[in-house]
C-alpha cells in the first residue's frame, strides 16, 4: 500500500492513533515533518497532484511554479502536524482536547445568540487545519449536533466518524433520511454541521477562487428551508497543539421556498467567506483531493 492510498484508508489513522499513544509529542511532531516534507519532495501521486492544482488556484500561479511546489510541502507538513496534534489529544483523553482546542467567548456567545431565534443552527467551515479538533471540542461543549458527512466515506472518513461518536456528535453520511433527520433537528432548535469546500458530484458549478468547481448547496438549502441561521467557524493554529475555533460571519437568512436563486445567494457568500480564510493561510487548507477539474471553463 502507498502513502496515497494510507491516507484514505482506515490504516492511516489507525497508525496515526498507536503512534500518539507510544511516542513523545515532540517526537511525533518531528517525525509529522519529516514524513510531510519526504513525501512532498519525492511523491507524484495523486495527492501531491490534487493540492499542487488546488494551491496553484488558490495562489493564482500556474502549477509548474516554484513556489507551488513549497506550498504542496506546506500543506502537508501542516496536515501531518494536525493529526498529530488531534491524535495526540484524543490519546491523553477529553480534558486534553479541551486543552488543545479553544472555543472564545465571542464565538460561544454569537452561536448561543443564533439558537435564541430557535430556528436551530447550520454550523459550517472549511477544512483547515484543526477542523476535525474543533468538530470534537464542539462535541463536547453539549449542543444538539448532527454532522453531515461525505456520502461514501472512506476508510480514513470512516474512522473519523467514529471517533465523532465518541465525542458526542451524531455523524450521518449525506442521504435522504439523515437530510430528513437535519430538518427535524433544526427544527427543534438543534445544530446541523457541515463542510462546505469539498467537491460533490451534486453541486451546482460556481465560481471559487475564480474558476467554476461542483460545490455543495446543501448547508444552504436547509438553512433557507427553516430559515436557520449559518454561522460560519474557522479553527486557527495558534501554536504546538494549540488552536482556537473563532468565529466567522453570521448568514441570517428567512424561512421560505429554496428556489435556486436563493441557494445559490447564499452558497456564494459562504464561500466567499471561506476564500478570505484559505487566502489569509492557504498552507494550511488541508484539502487533499481535486476541488477543480483541469481544462473545464472557468
């Protein structure tokens, strides 16, 4: 098996969660560095492939660039320091993921002024660095939270599902019954979560750092149908093992018909919203397979 395969696989978090239990921390983040930048510098295979072309959207480069080829490094030093990060927590047990991943006092308060309407909560993000660590912090915060997930996970997503679970968030692939379940829990005034940066073969074409990608509408189909807010949270590395989920923009949308016209409304802004976190740290967008096709019209 290669690396590209172990990514999506349930052998890499598998490997990833015996090392954290048997290794320093600091031993682990040198060997996250070591991993990331070998596999950057010596691998064409699929993933490197997939973020040098999402990177080279992102930084408005061409993908031959130099500076492409630093940022794949980045990229996946980065996301090998977040898992180490998150499967380091999660082996020193709750108390240490609460360490590792604030939640601010702004962001508290804005979410629990949303669920005041008792309309419920579409929570979204992009999938930076610490996503899955703050999607656990949430977890143990005590909300109502429902995590709709890739509809065909992989092996890897599969075991990030699980350890969900644990944290007490209720993980259901995409389909029509836990969509059905989504609008029963907004409508009593619970939290539905969701990224909204990876592709899918049911999304509507439309623009993302300039070029059309399939782009997720469900987050604002459900939001426009019970008029929920969507409140938008990004984690950022704020040291070693140390983040913080702050608060983004708040989409307050009415009740009422999801005609495309709306859908499409407020899809764009929360994806604008999410252009302006990944420009500010494109490094750190862990996003390990293809948003764009190549040679399709922009």
């Amino acid at each position: 098996m290669n690396i590209d395969s172990a990514i999506h696989s349930r052998l890499g978090p598998a490997v990833a969660g015996t090392l954290a239990r048997a290794l320093p921390v600091r031993l682990l983040r040198q060997l996250a560095r070591f991993i990331g930048r070998g596999y950057a510098r010596r691998s064409r295979g699929r993933v490197c492939d997939s973020i040098r072309y999402n990177q080279a959207i992102v930084r408005g480069l061409p993908p031959d660039h130099p500076s492409v080829d630093e940022a794949v490094v980045d990229v996946l030093v980065n996301t090998a320091l977040g898992i180490v990060d998150l499967y380091g927590a999660v082996a020193r047990g709750r108390q240490a993921v609460i360490a590792a991943c604030n939640v601010d006092e702004q962001t508290r308060r804005r979410g629990e002024e949303c669920l005041q309407a008792g309309r419920g909560l579409v929570l979204v993000g992009p999938h930076m660095v610490g996503f899955e660590l703050l999607i656990l912090r949430l977890g143990l915060m005590g909300y109502d939270i429902q995590a709709l997930s890739d509809p065909r996970p992989s092996g890897s997503h599969r075991s990030e599902n699980t350890l969900r679970h644990q944290y007490g968030l209720l993980t259901t692939p995409i389909s029509r019954s836990s969509v059905a379940d989504a609008e029963a829990r907004l409508q009593s005034n619970g939290v539905v979560l969701t990224g909204i940066d990876i592709p899918t073969t049911h999304g509507e074409r439309l623009p993302f750092f300039g070029s059309k990608a399939p782009m997720p509408t469900l987050h604002a189909e459900l939001a426009i149908r019970n008029g929920s807010p969507v409140f938008f949270v990004v984690p950022h590395r704020v040291g070693d093992n140390q983040y913080r989920g702050a608060a983004g923009e708040v989409f307050v949308t009415e009740g009422g018909d999801a005609t495309p016209e709306r859908v499409k409304e407020l899809t764009l802004a929360v994806l604008s919203a999410a252009e302006k976190q990944i420009k500010s740290r494109p490094g750190h967008w862990k996003m390990l397979r293809p948003v764009w096709n190549r040679g399709m019209d922009s």
